[in-house]
C-alpha cells in the first residue's frame, strides 16, 4: 500500500513534514497545504519557504494548488518545474465557504462544464503531471457519476477520492459505495480519503477494497503520528491486535520528540509566544486525543498564553503517560 499525507492547512507545513519524517518515516509521498495562485502576484513569503527544496530535502513533496484559472494554473507549473517538482496537485475537495463561493475547491465541482474546460486547458499545455484531489461532488453523491466521466477524459497521475460531498464537510460517513465506482471505473490510479483513525479502519478499507493500491491520511495521522507505524506492523502480522488505537510508552516517547522538534522548528520563525502558541494549538486540536483525559487536556491548552507555561504543561503531560 502507497500512504500519502493529506494536505491540511495551517497543520502539515514544511517544519511539520520535517519533523514527522525524521520520527516516523513510514509516509511515502506528502502534499503541501494548498497554495493559493493569482494573476496579481507571485508566491508570498510562507508560500515560498512551503515549497523551497532546501526545505523539503529527502522527502517526497507534491505542492497541492487552489485555483480555478486555467491562465493561473499554468503559470504556477511552470515555477514549479523550475524548482524541480514534476507533479501539481489540484484542490478540487475543499469545503471551506470562503473557498466555494470563489467557485474553487470543492466549488469547481458545482460546473462540470466549466471544470471540464479547465482540465482540458491545463492538460493541453502543462509540461508537469496532475493529480486531482476531489469530493463526490456538492451536494448529492449521484454527482459522482458526471464528475468521474470527466476525469476519466484525462491522463491524471492520480485521482484521490475524498468520499463525501461538499455538503457533508467532515460529517457523516464517506460514501463507500461511491468510491467503489470510481476504483472500478477510473481510468486513473485511484486513492482513498476518509476518516481513517485506527487500524481497524484502515483493515476494513482493505479488506472491502482488496485492489486498492494507495490511501490518504490526514486527521488520523494528525491525531495520532504513529498510526501508519502501527498500521504496517499489524499488517506484517494480520493481526488487529497488533495495531490498536492507543499508545503504548515507547510510541509517547518518539511522539515526545517529534513533538520538540516542531515545536523548536516554529520557535526559530514565528515571532512571539500567541504566534508560536497558535500554530501548536492547531496541531494539538488533533493529537490531544492520543492521550487519556484529552478534553481536560485541551481545554487547558487552550488557555495557556505563554511558552513557558506551555512547555511545563507538555512535558507533565508526556510525564504521566511513560
């Protein structure tokens, strides 16, 4: 099985990637957080130091876009390339309002025309390879049928399949049987995303999709960095046993230490202590609940307000579970 980490924004940043990469090692190809393209300017500051290759030595990074400009779309190729990426992945998933209403993300879904006059522009002159990460479509699943005989119409490195609609946002349980459709019917590489926590999940994926060859993980990873660890040792086992949801000492001692490094890693570019705190209470909205008493946990994070205090907190939480 091919694991890919989900783009999440504000989340899975180079200093991110980095640092799971270091301690966990087990992810095979990673997607940066969507970088927005317009006519106006060029990448802005964060967006560079996103996709410098200084910052992304030894991993394999794909830059993921967000835009619905065709004229855009190539323009941002061409620098890509030029900074050596040989593959652009378009958002065509996002749920966000502020990104819909732009007719962008998951909003390019609501015109299959339109997006399929996109594709065919980008397609015809891109000297890079597309992969597409898509929703179901807007608000029913039987968008599904149209949007794939769409995609189906081009040479797409890989379709990564978000199984929900628009409307769905991360509510309800994906739609496994409109994903069956498209890893039966797609003329692409197919790959899954969608709410895989645990190895129970990820076995129960496999074992309904025996073909499948390559699954997204975002939330799940997020929450818990070991779980692609945990899931290749239980499959080398075939033992769900192997894998189960909680952490054991030595898994909080390698999350410990990743979880050092990023913090370092946003101390030595973020400006103050409610910048830095911001960007680490972002990743711990997920990854609190990796620990037992995680509501209590989060609602103390939340009110902490300086470093110091934070680092006192984290290191008596890692404390008590090794």
């Amino acid at each position: 099985m091919i694991f890919e980490l989900a783009p999440l924004e504000g989340i899975t940043t180079y200093i991110y990637r980095n640092a799971y990469a270091h301690h966990f090692g087990k992810v095979d190809r990673y997607y940066t957080p969507f970088l927005s393209l317009h006519k106006e300017k060029e990448f802005n500051h964060k967006e560079k130091q996103e996709i410098s290759p200084l910052n992304n030595e030894g991993i394999r990074v794909i830059p993921q876009v967000l835009t619905n400009s065709s004229e855009d779309f190539l323009r941002a190729a061409k620098k890509l390339k030029d900074l050596g990426y040989g593959e652009i992945n378009l958002n065509a998933g996002c749920p966000s309002g502020t990104v819909t209403t732009k007719a962008k993300g998951a909003g390019m879904l609501e015109d299959p025309m339109r997006l399929d006059k996109f594709l065919s522009e980008i397609f015809e002159k891109s000297e890079v390879k597309i992969s597409i990460k898509t929703r179901l479509g807007m608000e029913k699943p039987e968008e599904w049928e149209d949007l794939l005989k769409i995609y189906n119409k081009y040479p797409l490195e890989k379709l990564i399949v978000h199984a929900r609609v628009r409307e769905d946002f991360y509510k309800n349980s994906p739609n496994w049987e409109a994903f069956g459709m498209a890893l039966k019917e797609s003329k692409n590489p197919v790959c899954y995303n969608g709410d895989i926590f645990t190895v129970e999940d990820y076995f129960r994926l496999q074992d309904t999709f025996p073909e499948l060859e390559s699954v997204m993980l975002g939330r799940g990873v997020i929450a818990n960095p070991g779980l692609v660890t945990q899931i290749k040792e239980a499959e080398a086992n075939r033992a769900v046993e192997a894998g189960k949801s909680g952490l054991v000492t030595g898994d909080y001692q390698r999350l410990q230490a990743f979880h050092d490094e990023v913090y370092a890693g946003y101390q030595a570019i973020q400006f103050g202590d409610r910048n830095i705190l911001f960007k680490m209470k972002e990743l711990w909205h997920y990854m609190v609940h990796s620990f037992p008493d995680a509501a209590k946990h989060e609602k103390k994070l939340r009110k902490i307000n300086s470093c110091a205090e934070y680092e006192s907190y984290v290191k008596a939480m890692f404390r008590g579970v090794q």
